[in-house]
C-alpha cells in the first residue's frame, strides 16, 4: 500500500469559504494560506468528459441550469463557476486534466473524490483513474481518490490497484471495517459533525491516516489534530491552522 505524506491541513474544494469551489482561481486562493494538499470532486459531462464539479446539477455554483450528466462539455464551458463569489470575475469549471497540470507544475498533492451521477458509479472511477495513469507522473506520490461510492472504489481498485482509495462516509455503519479492508483503502475520511470520540478511537485502531471534513472552526480542528486526526479538511485555510 502506496504510504501517503499528507499535510495537515486540506483545502475543501481549493478554498471554499473564500473562492469558487473547485476551481483553479479557489485552488490557488488555498495556496496563499499555506495550502499545499487539496480535496476536489470529479464527475463527467453527458459526452464523458471528467470535469471538477461537486453537485448533480449546475445551479448552485454555476450560472447554468440543468443535469451535469445530461450537459456536453462545450455547453459546460459556456458557463461561469464563480456564482457565489461574482466580485473575483468569470471563472471556468476546470477539467481533470487542467487541474493536473496545475498541481504537477506547483507540486502539489491532490484528493480527487470520485462523485458520479447517479447510474455512472463504475464509469466515472474508471475515467478519473484513466487520466490519472496518463498525466500524473509516475516518480510523485500518486492523488488519494476518495467516494462514498463503493462501487465507484471497487472499480478504482479493479483498473488502478495501486493508487490508494479514500473510505469516505457520513458516519460509520455495522462491518465498515470490512469494506475498508476489501476495498484495501489507505484512508479513512470522516464527517466532523458524526465522529465521536469512540469512533475516532475505532478509525484509529485500523492504522490508517485519518482526513476529516469539513472544519472550519480553528478550535476543531486542534483538538482533532491533538486527538490523532491526520488532517483536516477546511473551507478556510485562511483561519484554520496546523
């Protein structure tokens, strides 16, 4: 298993609390706090193309309208991913590929969550795993990928054994740790607002770093670093700090 040097403090989505979310201009807003280790979401376009977008539709972030499953590259591109933040200006939902380039040039380390549309759990895994074969160099420690999705982790481990999977879930369910173990994932990334101390003490126990999401208040995410958390996944690398 790949071992994985990841700092202590993440950047949710580039740095949401201050940039458009999974952006390169919110990528870079992290990196001016310190931010070196970024989490990110992937899913593909109607054509197939895997872009950085977290929701299933376009609305919330976006100024378009609409099913991201059910919409082509070329309308994806038409749009501007800076809605909540319109004062920095006209930014671009990035795809995969740009978002790589950018973190090989600054060497940088990424998790990429696979996030399909609904019916594209396997499909999805298996084009973000292809890009990351193809752009990533070989001699760098390789992205985590991260999903609640397990067969979206089950079909990573399927073509891309040795890039490490993230176990990612809201809160832990009965046999949690034998999924860990079958699917072979090198993280556990774990909700914030469900962790407990007795589940933080049975994470622990697998050996396994850590991340935690999202963490916001600085207070938090000392105490979990103090309580044996790896890392912390924030909006706000502006004030929260290792």
């Amino acid at each position: 298993m790949t071992q994985l040097t990841i700092p202590k403090i993440v950047g949710h989505r580039g740095a949401r609390g201050l940039a458009p979310e999974n952006t390169l201009p919110g990528i870079l807003a992290a990196a001016t706090h310190g931010v070196t280790y970024f989490e990110v979401d992937a899913k593909l376009t109607s054509d197939g193309e895997v872009i950085i977008m977290h929701d299933a539709t376009l609305e919330r972030t976006t100024t378009g309208t609409g099913e991201v499953a059910k919409t082509s590259f070329a309308d994806i591109r038409k749009v501007d991913a800076g809605k909540p933040f319109p004062e920095q200006g006209v930014v671009q939902i990035p795809t995969l590929v740009e978002l790589l380039d950018l973190l090989i040039e600054k060497n940088w380390g990424i998790n990429i969550e696979i996030k399909p549309c609904k019916g594209r759990e396997r499909e999805t895994a298996a084009a973000v795993c292809a890009i990351v074969e193809k752009h990533w160099p070989k001699d760098r420690e390789p992205p985590l990928l991260s999903s609640f999705s397990m067969e979206s982790l089950d079909e990573a481990k399927k073509v891309a054994p040795h890039l490490p999977r993230g176990y990612l879930c809201e809160e832990f369910t009965p046999g949690w740790q034998q999924v860990v173990a079958g699917l072979e994932c090198a993280t556990l990334n774990l909700n914030t607002n469900k962790l407990g101390p007795a589940d933080l003490e049975a994470a622990k126990a697998t050996g396994l770093p850590i991340l935690v999401w999202t963490v916001n208040d600085p207070a938090r995410a000392s105490e979990l670093l103090a309580a044996g958390v790896t890392a912390v996944i924030t909006d706000r690398p502006d004030i929260v700090r290792a």
